[in-house]
C-alpha cells in the first residue's frame, strides 16, 4: 500500500481532533476576524491555536494531535503563514496566534534576527571555505 493511500485516514481523524482539540484540560477555542476581512479560511494548523502566547501550544502537541511528524507540522505552519495565516511562535511555549500588534512585531523582529544571524553565518563560511589551489 502506498504512503498516498494511508494519508486520507490520518487526515480524516486530523478533522475530528480539530474539532475537540484540548491543551493541558483546556479546549482551544479561536476567533477569526482575520478570515473575514480576507476571504480566507483558516488552515488546519491555524484552527488548532489559540490567541496569546499564555495559550501556545508546543510542536509536541501539534505532532500528538496531527499524528504527523514533526517535520511536516513545521511545513504545514509555514505554508499556512506563506498564504496569510499569522500564526506566531516563540522559543519558550510554541506557537499561537496574535493578541495584539506587539505579538506580531516581536514575532517579526525575532525572525528577522534569526534570518539575520543564519545570513551572518553563511557569509563566515563562504568566506572561510574558499579553498587556495
């Protein structure tokens, strides 16, 4: 059996924990100004956040919700960010959605440092790695 095949399962019991979705005892509950004032539907990862860093929710407990690796959790994020949804993370309690203006300009500032310092060490090795013939 291909891996396409058992994908449909995963995805049809994904939709059923989207709907009960629960954090430490806490079922997430979310608003979506956003989707009106866009025309867009929220993505599957979107649905299962909360506004507020005081309610993100870790990687683990995506990958335990999705039954997907982690790796694709982290893709399906950044898919759903690269097509509007502001989902947000930080290193301390995961990720989640925005409460406030200062939530999404301290989340940019810390991506753009991140991008900052990867850039920074790219530049240090190409520099470095030029091998002398």
């Amino acid at each position: 059996m291909s891996k396409r095949k058992n994908a449909a399962p995963v995805l049809a019991h994904w939709e059923r924990q989207t709907e009960t979705g629960t954090f430490s005892g806490a079922t997430t509950s979310t608003s979506y100004n956003n989707t009106q004032q866009t025309g867009r539907q929220p993505g599957k990862i979107e649905r299962l956040l909360s506004h507020g860093a005081e309610n993100a929710v870790p990687l683990q407990h995506l990958v335990t919700l999705t039954e997907l690796p982690a790796r694709q959790v982290r893709k399906m994020i950044q898919l759903e960010r690269l097509r509007g949804a502001q989902i947000l993370a930080d290193n301390q309690n995961g990720y989640f959605l925005p409460n406030s203006q200062s939530d999404v300009d301290n989340f940019v500032r810390s991506m753009l440092h991140r991008a900052h310092e990867i850039a920074r060490v790219a530049n240090t090795v190409r520099l470095r790695g030029r091998l002398i013939d």
